[in-house]
C-alpha cells in the first residue's frame, strides 16, 4: 500500500481529521512524480498537500522552484499540477491533503506558497510543525467535530501564510502575532469541552498576558470571550442536528460543550441563529431530511 504520492517499502498510517485525513509514512526512498499529462490545472477536487519533513531529506520542485527539504522544514505543494518530490534517503512525513476549493485561495495566492518551505525557527513554520507533529499522534482520537475544527485550523495557517507572501504581512512582529492567534485558536477548538475555559486560562497556557490576548483578538474585530461562545454555539447547532445526539438532552449537549447554564446557552442560541435550540432540532431532525 502506497501513500498517493509516495512509493517505496515502509509503514503508513492514517488517522481522521474532521472531512480530512492525517497521513504518516515512514520508510525507504520512494520517488513522486507527477507528470503534466496527468495533472488538471486548477481542478477543483485536486488536493493540496502540506507535509512535514520529519525525518531524512528531500527535494521538490514546483512552479520553477527546486528545494530541497530538511527535517523539520514544512512545505506546500498541489498535486493539481506537475511536481516532483524526491526522497534520497530514509524519511518520515505527515501530512494533510486539503481540497482546493476548502482554501479560498486563487490561483496566484496558491502559487506563492507551493515548494516554499517552512523552516521550524520561523513563527509559522514553528507552529505549524508542532501542529502536525502532534496530529500525527493524536488525530484519530477528538470527537468529528473537534477534529473537523482543527482542520479549519491547517486552512487558516495556510492562508495566513499566502497573505505574508503577497506582501499582507509586512512585518516579523504582525507574522509572528497571526501565528500565535492561530496557536490560541487551535487551543481553544481543543478545550471548547472545558467549562473553565477563559481568557486568565488561555493566557496562561500560551505565556503572555491577557492584555496582550485581547489585543490579538481586537485585530479580528471580536474578543476572546465571544469566540469562544461563537465556537461553542456552532459545535453545538451541528450536534443538535445529528442523528447520534438526538437521545441526549439540549442541556446535556450544551454543557457538553462547556456552557455552565442551559438557560444562558438557550438566551444566546436564540441570538445567533434567530430560533431556540428545541426549535432548531425539530427542524432539522435527519428524519425530515
């Protein structure tokens, strides 16, 4: 069995990532090659992939660029269009394979970020890295909701990093604040269960001050505390519509998501989404659809 663009003799293991799928490969050199013939420029079901170099060396080339990959180094590449990576030596990978059309990204935005590796002692890269490292462990065992929020986390990298390519992100200092927001939000996706889940906690997990994480969060036009109940009330509308929640109670799902009361969760429900939560189950029940 073969990873879909590596070949070779080794150990591959797959995991669930909400829609998405966490790929380790460890093994022998294989050698990937797509070639022109096979691949559909800008084909809206091509994937594209973002691995990281583990273990070993490589080398890939894309979009006239030939790098060559060491461990720890991050890298993006579309297998939408001709590329070739090679692997000269024992290597171990991670990777996930996003759809293009879940990126938002043009063509253009696409193209500054392919064969553009990602060194571990830059902000993004750091971060990304200890992402992927740790999904590779972990990836199969978050409920599928909380893993289909940690993939929008893997989207959200890559769009950060498109924008610093274009030229969005200017600065050493606003790169590393979008790394570190993008850090808290993937903490938070991981905790939304924990009912003392707050900004003192958040701060204190991540070293910094809550000044300085309500700072990061005025840049998006919101406040911790409101994307936290906005994180919380999605997780919660999906569950109230799936077929293997409907036994459980509205107040048992909502403080399964970490709301203390069930009467504030129902106040803010209806504030979001214009319906109370009884409401919104009986109207999208799996039965009736």
């Amino acid at each position: 069995m073969a990873a879909p663009d590596e070949a070779g003799s080794g150990t591959i293991r797959t995991a669930p990532l909400g829609r998405l799928q966490v790929t380790t490969v460890e093994g022998d050199p294989p050698k990937a090659l797509r070639a022109r013939r096979l691949a559909t420029q800008g084909d809206e079901d091509q994937d594209v992939v973002v691995k990281l170099l583990s273990k070993g060396s490589a080398r890939l080339q894309q979009d006239a660029r030939d790098v060559t990959l060491r461990a720890g180094d991050v890298f993006v590449y579309d297998r939408g269009r001709p590329f070739r990576l090679t692997f000269p030596e024992r290597f171990r990978t991670v990777s996930v394979m996003i759809p293009r059309r879940m990126l938002g990204l043009n063509e253009t935005q696409l193209r500054q970020i392919t064969a553009s590796p990602l060194r571990p002692d830059t902000a993004l890269g750091g971060l990304l890295s200890t992402f992927l490292d740790r999904l590779a462990d972990t990836a199969g065992n978050y409920r599928p909701h909380i893993g289909e929020l940690l993939a929008r986390n893997v989207v959200d990298i890559l769009t950060v990093l498109a924008d610093e390519r274009l030229g969005s992100t200017s600065t050493d200092t606003s790169s590393g604040d979008a790394a570190m927001l993008l850090r808290i939000r993937a903490y938070i996706d991981r905790h939304l269960a924990d009912p003392e889940l707050s900004p003192r906690t958040i701060a204190g997990a991540h070293h910094i001050s809550v000044r300085y994480l309500h700072k990061l969060f005025e840049a998006e036009d919101t406040t911790a505390g409101r994307w936290i109940q906005s994180r919380r009330l999605e997780a919660c509308r999906r569950d109230l519509g799936r077929r293997e929640t409907m036994g459980r109670t509205i107040a048992a799902v909502a403080h399964g998501w970490g709301f203390a009361s069930a009467a504030h969760f129902s106040r803010v429900f209806r504030a979001a989404y214009g319906m109370s939560p009884s409401e919104w189950r009986d109207a999208h029940r799996p039965a009736a659809r």
